[in-house]
C-alpha cells in the first residue's frame, strides 16, 4: 500500500487539497482521505499538484524516426511530400525508435495513446508496452475506383492488431484523402474492436480551398507530387470540408476531429449539438511546427468538456510530451485554467477512448496513473519551469 499527497491533488476537473490518495501496489486507488486520517510519517507528500496520468488522443509512433528530419513551417501539403519522400529507413532504425518513443511517453506520464496506424511497425512495442494504445488504422486514397484497394490495406493491419490482442479500429484518414465510396466501406465495417474513429480536420486553410473550389496546395500536391488529374479524381463541394465529412460520421459513435485550426467556432458549437460523441483535439506544437499557427481556442471554450490533446510525431514535434503541449497552450492563451487544461488532458480524453473507467480522474477503483507537477504559480498557473514526473 502507497500514500500520496500534494499542496493540491487535480483530479481531473477539479483541485483538492489536503487530501491523501492511498494506492495498492499497481497503482490502484482504494481510498481518497482526509489528511488528518493519517500519521504524516506514513505519507509521501510531495511538493506540487498530483494529477491522473495522461492521454495522448493523437500520435503517429510509426513515425518515431522522422524526429527532427522534416523542415518546419511549410504548410502541410509541402509537409505531406517531404514526409512521403523520407520514408525509406532502415527497419531496425525504424523499430529502434519507435521503443525509444514509447518509454519517452512513459516517462512524460502518459498512460494512454489512441496512435495512428498505417503499417504494422508498432504493433510488437505496442503488445509490450507499460501504456495502453489504441490503433486507429487509417484507410485513405483518392481514386474511388479504388476503395477495395484501399481498404484492404487497412483491414490488413487491422487484423495483424486483433492478431495481438491491440485495441484497433479502421478510420478515414481525412475529408481529402477518403472518397464517398471509401468513406462508406469504413463506417460500415462492423468488425472494428471499438467503433471509434480519429479524422485529421481543417488543419489547414488549403483543405478549405479544396473543397470550396478545387484549388491551392492540396490540387498542386494531387497533381504534381501523385501524378493525378485532381479534376478526374475530385469534385468541389462547393462546401467546407467538415460538411462532407459529417455526411457519413455516425452520431451514435465517438468520432474525434483532429487539430480544427480552421474550424469556425459556428460550426465546432453546430457539430458539437447535433453529434453529441464528437470530440475535439488539439496538437498545438504540431500545428506551429507545420503551420506556425495555433486554433483561436477561444472558439472552444463552448465545447469544454469534449476537448482532448495530442502530440501528434515527432516528424513535427521535438517532444512527445502532453504536458508541454499544456505549457504551449497556455503561455498563448492565459484564459485558460490549469484545471480546465488537465481535464483536456485526462478525463475527455479517457472519455473518447472509452477508458474512463480506468484512466482520466482520480477516483476510487481506477488505476489512473499519478504524475506530479511542479513550479506551479499562485494563481495555478504553468510557467516556463513547470514540469512533469510520473509517480505511479
């Protein structure tokens, strides 16, 4: 049996103090007490704020050897060709490195990760690993008459998954990358061990060009970089690419849009209305490293408690730690809480990934994961030397 206290305990919404977590061996909470309940040499008491361990809503481990090796600021679609025109490691680089991604997410406090799929390279780590993944296989091309192709390449990896005993799911890419075809095959797939799906949205102002006309980078990506004819293989909605995306998303099913850096605060308040399990993610340091652009999250706010965050690779990100995604937020956005950013970080997440009843809050009965967070200021505030530990 531990004992755990802090100055404050997060619990994943809300601050408590003097307070004792007491744990069994694996992390397990069987009690949360009153200090005074306890002799004080029987405590760990730490100093700083204790919260849940996190989740990671968005990450690409496949992509662990890319660290450092794409250029940054140049808007995705250049991203999206400098990332296919590197992909040719060495396999024991690629494995290598992927181990090394997964123990830096350990010991940045992350317990859980919904980690993006296209090829089977992580599911070895992954069947190891301290930390709970789930898989979202992507399925994506663009010539509809090519969905069979497609998505058999996707249920390929899905089965060596399942194969593992992994959490996994077939997902759409993006609203550009999946025709209507493709996009029908996914959701209608019944095999899926969750029905839960992570989709790249509006993370760039190009997609938006797209979809309204037929121009910008993402044709000049189709037709110089995939040899195409966008013309033959797409046809303008005349619409924001969310509205074609909502098409086929069902309301019954926790879907997550991912990075939303273009996404109107009408339409995150619409959508979240009338599809009650989408949920909402942010990769701040991905979107300055791709894009040097951040989400107005004051758009957010209406959708507090469907909110999550991600790390996205390291292919456009130097850390794979929720906890410095937290600091970026809020060193750019003083409006919001420490509290509202833990929440974000734990419990919506857990929520999506339908684990909440073991991770995201500190509660009796869950195995959370506890990490320790220092150099708060007296408003509760991050600060540049706010940092992370993970302590069960």
């Amino acid at each position: 049996m531990k004992k755990f206290s802090a100055e404050k305990i997060f619990d994943g919404k809300n601050i408590m103090k003097e307070k004792v977590i007491v744990t069994d061996v694996e992390g397990k909470i069987l009690s949360i007490d009153d200090s005074s309940e306890h002799d004080s040499s029987s405590v760990n008491f730490l100093s700083g704020a204790i919260c849940p361990g996190f989740i990671n809503a968005h990450c690409h481990l496949e992509l662990s050897y890319m660290r450092g090796r794409v250029p940054k600021e140049k808007g995705l679609a250049q991203f999206i060709r400098d990332l296919l025109s590197i992909r040719n490691e060495r396999m024991e680089i690629v494995m290598e490195e992927i181990v090394k991604a997964d123990e830096e997410m350990r010991r940045n406090g992350i317990v859980a990760v919904g980690d993006i799929c296209n090829d089977d390279h992580t599911l070895n780590t992954k069947s190891k690993s301290k930390i709970f993944y789930h898989s979202f296989v992507e399925a994506y091309g663009f010539i509809p008459a090519n969905t069979a192709k497609y998505f058999s390449a996707a249920l390929n990896v899905f089965t060596k998954a399942r194969e593992k005993n992994l959490s996994a799911s077939i997902t759409p890419h993006a609203p550009y990358s999946v025709p209507e075809e493709l996009m029908k095959k996914i959701f209608s797939f019944s095999e899926n061990e969750k029905q839960i799906f992570s989709i790249h949205n509006q993370e760039t102002e190009a997609e938006t060009q797209f979809f309204a006309n037929g121009t910008g980078d993402f044709t000049k990506l189709l037709n110089e970089f995939f040899k195409l004819n966008s013309s033959e293989v797409f046809h303008p909605t005349g619409e924001r690419s969310v509205n074609y995306l909502l098409k086929f998303i069902p309301k019954e099913k926790n879907v997550l849009l991912v990075h939303n850096t273009f996404t109107s605060e009408e339409e995150m308040k619409n959508i979240s209305n009338e599809f009650s399990k989408v949920y909402w993610c942010t990769c701040p340091r991905a979107n300055l490293y791709i894009e040097n652009r951040l989400p107005d999250y004051k758009r957010w706010m209406s959708v507090n408690d469907r909110i999550c965050i991600g790390t996205d690779s390291v292919a456009s990100n130097d850390v794979l730690s929720i906890f410095e995604e937290m600091k970026t937020i809020q060193q750019k956005n003083s409006f919001i809480s420490t509290e509202q950013l833990i929440q974000w970080a734990t419990i919506n997440g857990a929520k999506f990934l339908e684990l909440n009843d073991q991770f995201g809050s500190i509660e009796i009965g869950k195995t959370p994961g506890l990490n320790l967070i220092s150099d708060l200021n007296e408003k509760n505030m991050l600060s540049e030397n706010s940092a992370v530990r993970k302590i069960i």
